[in-house]
C-alpha cells in the first residue's frame, strides 16, 4: 500500500511539473529590479501618483488589454482620473471632445481626426471608457507636420508657424539636450542607416516627449493622469519624464514599459530597469497589425 502511495504521489508531481513547464503565459510582469511580480502590485503602487505612463508597443494586444485593465483599476480607486495618448494630436482635440460630448458620431470622429490605423482595435476601448464614465481624454501630441519640420529643418522653423498653430505645441523655445541617454541613442542608433541630420530627428523626438508633457501637466487636476505612449518616450525615466519633471519637479511619476523576448521566464539585463514596472510578451506573439 506504501508503495502504491509513493507511486501516486510521484506521478502526481510528475503531472504537474509537465503541466507548469508547458504552461504559456501571455505576459509577464516584472518590477525595476528584474523581480517577477503580480499585477496588484502594480495597482497598489497607482496610489499617489499625478501621472502614469504607459509605455506601449504600439502593435502588441497585451500592451492595449492592459492598458484598458489598468485604466478600470485606476478609475476604481479615483474617478478623478484623466486619460491621455500619443495616438491624438493637439489640433484634433475639439472634434474629439465633440465626440466624447455626442455632438458627433464615430463615422465623423474617423473622417475628421488624425486616427491612428489600429484605432479601432486598439485605442477606441479607452476613448469609449472615458465616453462611457465622462472623463477628459487628452489629445497630447504635437501635429505630425511640425514634427516633421522640426526633422527637416530644425526646432527654429516653429518660430514660423502661425500664431494658432503655436497653441498646440510646447511653449517655444523647446530646450533639447542630446546628450540625454534616449536621444544620444537614437542618434549613435540611426546616424548609420538614415541619410539627414539625425540629430534633428531627435530634436523632433523631443517636441513630441516636450508637448506630450505640457499638455499632460496642462489637464492635471485633482486625480491621476494616464498616458499613453509609445515606450521610447518614456523609457529609463527619460523623454516625457524630463519635460514633466522641468515644468513640475515635485510631480510624482509611475513609469510602466513593455518588452519582448524569445524566453520571458527571466528579464534580460538590456530591459532591467527601464521603467518601474516591465510587461514581458513572447516574441511570437500575434500583433494588432
């Protein structure tokens, strides 16, 4: 009988070291010391924080399914809360303020705004939860054309453009400092592969890191603010982190970053401490687009 037991009990252990080593979590969530860590861990750290950004993979669908998670979390604790994206440029706030209002339906939001090609997979379930409990949502990125200018021609070339337009920008002058770690990468990254000044191109990375922070702290009111935003600008506590931190030293700031990796069972050393929580996905994974 002993041994019957011994037996049952070996195959059990067995089954279950089979299940656990082919069990394929889509993500996994680690801390900035490369510790793995639950997801309420992230939702009690929300907790006395002015702004959160999230640093997405634009493609990846864990990145959006948490993004909306994170958002109900959020609004749970403090229904103060504003909503803010990369996805919208500054110039498009009124129509999508008309939108979140009822004034106009998602035909015209769509033939009107700048919308992202995989809005409607992936950002329209937080517009719609900022419709559906009346909350602000931010559109927070300086207009594509003067960024481009900027890449082209430099920072000077916004001193040219009208008066309104100078609205939906950062205040001029925007101070760059290239020798900040994001932008001294993208320079030593690209100088090789692209033809024109990279250092302008990382003077355009900086007016959109500089107007997404203005008009985050523009809309900071009583509750927590929520960006979203692709993981460069805010990766290493760099980009829209320094612009905060300049108009607002005091601010408290929660960095969120997301990483793929072939083996997600342990973070590897490039993405240890890049933010102050990693979402970690396969690879493989399928993306939005």
């Amino acid at each position: 009988m002993k041994s019957i037991k011994s037996a049952l009990l070996l195959s059990a252990i067995f089954v279950f070291s089979v299940s656990y080593a082919q069990d394929k979590p889509a993500y996994i969530l680690y801390n900035k010391e490369g510790k793995e860590v639950k997801y309420s861990k992230l939702e009690k750290a929300l907790d006395g924080k002015n702004v959160i950004l999230f640093g997405e993979h634009h493609d990846s669908p864990i990145s959006h399914w948490l993004e909306l998670q994170l958002t109900k979390s959020l609004f749970a604790v403090d229904s103060n809360m504003v909503l803010g994206a990369e996805m919208f440029e500054a110039d498009d706030q009124v129509i999508l303020n008309e939108y979140l209002d009822d004034k106009i339906d998602d035909k015209l939001l769509d033939s009107e705004a700048k919308l992202w090609k995989n809005y409607e997979t992936d950002y329209e379930p937080l517009v719609l939860f900022a419709k559906e409990h009346h909350l602000p949502f931010v559109a927070t990125n300086i207009p594509r054309r003067y960024a481009r200018m900027v890449s082209k021609r430099g920072l000077e070339t916004l001193d040219s453009i009208a008066p309104k337009a100078k609205e939906w920008i950062a205040p001029l002058p925007i101070e760059v400092d290239l020798n900040l770690p994001g932008y001294k990468n993208m320079i030593e990254t690209m100088g090789s592969h692209m033809p024109g000044n990279v250092e302008n191109m990382a003077r355009a990375q900086a007016s959109k890191d500089a107007t997404m922070a203005y008009f985050i702290l523009k809309n900071l009111g009583e509750g927590p603010f929520i960006h979203f935003n692709g993981a460069y600008h805010s990766n290493n506590y760099d980009g829209i982190n320094y612009y905060l931190l300049k108009g607002k030293p005091d601010i408290h700031i929660l960095t969120i970053s997301t990483v793929k990796q072939d083996n997600i069972n342990s973070l590897e050393e490039e993405n240890v401490g890049i933010a102050d929580f990693i979402i970690c996905y396969p690879s493989d994974m399928t993306t939005t687009y």
